[in-house]
C-alpha cells in the first residue's frame, strides 16, 4: 500500500510542479507594461492579503491582481506595494487580461518536484526492502 500511494502522489506532486514551472517560464515571454497600485489589502482574520495594479494598453484599461498566500514568503507582501506605487506588470500580449506583477519561476513549484521525487524514492525503497510474507501452505 505505502509503495501505490508513494506512486501515486509522488508522480501527482511532480506535475503539478512541472505545470507551474511551465506556467512561470510562459510568464517570461510576455510583455511589460507601466502600472499603478490601486488597491493593497494586508489580510486577516480568514481574509486574503491582495494587491491589485492598473495598467493601460492602447485605450483599454486592465487591471492585475495577486493573492498572498500565508507561508509563502517568496511572493513578497501588500506592504511592499503601496496604493500610489508605480511598477510594472507583466501580461500576455495574445490576452492582454492575463497577467502578473511578478514574473520568475516560483518556489513552490520547485517543492512541490522536490516533494514528489521524494515520494517515488520512498516509494522505489518500500519496493526493496518491504517483502511481502509468504503464502500460507
């Protein structure tokens, strides 16, 4: 049992890892644009910390946001972008709609490959060294 569930969520941490790497390296290729904080938000008590910027393309106007998540101390803080602050935004010039305030690959992703080798490794060793008892004669 523990050699299929190592398996199983080993290879299933691996692709999401592989998807977000993939996602984040997508985000390189794309456009940059001026933008301004309209809205930082510091989260509390089962409310999300979020911050959402304002950029212009041509006469449309679109806005980007992002989610900080507790623990995931590689995404920065609202505090780190002020309403007012001027900065940069990063959209995909094919949907202008979707974007991002940061571009790079993301830490979590990396754990999340990291998890899932360890997971098969795991796995690989129950598959060694747990034997199964014998068959009753």
């Amino acid at each position: 049992m523990l050699r299929l569930a190592g398996l199983f969520f080993g290879l299933g941490f691996i692709l999401v890892g592989i998807f977000g790497v993939r996602r984040n390296v997508d985000r390189l290729k794309w456009s940059s644009a001026p933008a301004t904080i309209i809205t930082s938000q510091r989260g509390g008590d089962h409310r999300p910390a979020y911050v959402i910027a304002q950029y212009r393309l041509g006469k449309a106007i679109y806005h980007c946001g992002k989610v900080f998540r507790r623990g995931d101390d590689d995404e920065g803080d609202p505090a780190d972008y002020p309403v007012g602050m001027k900065t940069d935004v990063y959209y995909d010039p094919a949907q202008p709609a979707r974007c991002a305030l940061t571009r790079g690959i993301s830490r979590m992703s990396l754990v999340f490959i990291a998890l899932g080798v360890v997971l098969l490794g795991a796995a690989n060793y129950a598959r060694r060294k747990i034997k199964k008892p014998p068959a009753p004669q």
